[in-house]
C-alpha cells in the first residue's frame, strides 16, 4: 500500500465511520478499486478505526468527561445512569465478537455483492427511521440494548454502525440529539477492545505491504476527516435529514453489486 492509497482510504474512514454509509463497507469497496490485497491491510484497517475513535474522544471530551466526574461521585446520578446504558449496549456486539469473531473476520473478503447487499439494508433502515414518526423520549436501558443488538447486526461490512444505531433509535422514538450523541459513545469501548484483542493474540505482527509511512498517513487523514464528519453527523440528525444518505447507500449498493457481477 502505497501513500496515496494510504491517504484516500483515511479520508474514505474517517469520513464514513460517522456518516451513516458504513465505514467497512466503504472501505471493502475501497480496497477493491485501489487493488489493495484485504488480507494484508488489517494492520491499516485497525489503525484507522483508531484514529476515529480518537476524533471520537476529542469531539465529546467534555461530554466524558463530565460523565465520569460523575461517576466517581459514586452516586446514582444521572451520569452513573448513562455510563450503565452504554455498557448494555456493549453487551450484543461483545457477544458477538467474542463468540464469532473469526467467522466475522472471513466477510472482510472483498465481496461485493455481499458489501452492496448490505448497504442496501442500510438504505431501508435510514428510510423507515425517516418515516417513522413518534413522540420523542429520553433513551432507557432498553432502548439501550435495542440499540446495541443494531450495533452488532453493524458487524457486516455494508452495514453502518451509525446508521443502524441511530436509526434504530429514532424508530425507539429517541430525541435526536440524544441518540447521536449516545450512538458515538457507545462504539468507543468495543472499538478499543476489539483492537487490544487482535494486538495480543498477535494478528497485528503482520505488517505486509503497508509502511510506517502509510500507517502515519492514513491515521492523520482519518482524524481529521473523522472530526469533520462527527461534527457534522450531529447536525445532520438534528435536522431529520438521513434520507439523502439512504439514496446514497442504495446507488452505492447497486454500484458495487454491478461491479461484482459484471467486472
């Protein structure tokens, strides 16, 4: 993996990590046309996702902070309340990746028709929470593990996080800016842990065909576009506006299964 190609699958992450269009989709797709080898660029591919969840951290560092002032007040407050509904929420996706985490590994393949499928699916999550119409409620701990089963069905490259996240929240009847805000949060300790869990079990010794140079460069492109895309995320739910992504997803989605099929 050469600078160049290093730099555009930052930006492609960092961009798309917060939008709702699947950051692993879009970089499956990525690394299809680029003609980057998937097996070899798991070493990228976690260093990315790091450098998201670090524009993660800078863009609500406030917000974490103050919840965990919170909750070392060792008080049931509301803090202490939100920090227990992020870690149901982790529950799903912890299950998941610590029970299929190499058979989740083999979707990473490069496939897709399977990558187009999914954004599909995304596209249609995005029209129904666009469509759906309820009053709006602060998030329970059930909205909680709802929320977290959508993040673990996200596992599929197609299938954005963000997307299902928040959409599912939404059709939950969650105000907008809470589920944002809680849809960014909650993927921040599943993230970290997944990427200690590959470095201990030594799946990131391998560092074939990617250099230092396109590891530092594709860390800077996704920070930044990351805090781009975060800040904007945030303003975009506000407005209601994720139809525009769910026409996104499906044009995409068809794109790459045309490519699959006739390429």
């Amino acid at each position: 993996m050469g600078w160049l190609e290093a730099l555009i699958l930052g930006i492609v992450q960092g961009l798309t990590e917060f939008l709702p269009v699947s950051s692993s989709g879009h970089l499956e797709i990525g690394k299809v046309l680029l003609g980057v080898d998937a097996e070899k660029s798991l070493t990228y591919t976690v260093v990315v996702h790091g450098a998201t969840v670090l524009s993660t951290i800078v863009v609500f560092r406030k917000d974490i902070f103050v919840l965990l002032k919170g909750l070392f007040a060792f008080k049931w407050n509301d803090e202490t309340k939100y920090i227990l509904k992020l870690i149901v929420s982790m529950i799903p996706v912890a299950f998941l990746g610590y029970t299929f985490a190499d058979e989740i590994e083999l979707f990473f393949n490069g496939n897709l028709l399977l990558v187009g499928s999914m954004l599909i699916i995304t596209a249609l999550l995005l029209t129904f929470s666009y469509y759906s119409k309820r009053k709006e409620r602060p998030i329970t701990f059930v909205d909680s593990f709802v929320i977290g089963i959508a993040q673990a069905l996200a596992v599929m490259p197609g299938i954005s996080r963000s997307g299902a996240t928040i959409s599912t929240g939404l059709m939950l009847g969650n105000k907008k800016d809470g589920i944002a805000k809680f849809s960014f949060l909650m993927v921040l300790v599943p993230i970290i842990g997944a990427n200690l869990k590959d470095l201990l079990n030594g799946k990131l010794t391998d560092n074939a065909g990617v250099g230092v140079g396109a590891l530092i460069i594709g860390f800077l492109a996704a920070f930044i576009s990351g805090l781009l895309a975060c800040k904007w995320m945030i303003g975009i739910v506000k407005k209601g506006k994720l139809i525009y992504f769910a026409i996104y997803c499906l044009i995409v989605g068809l794109a790459a299964i045309s490519y699959n099929l006739f390429f």
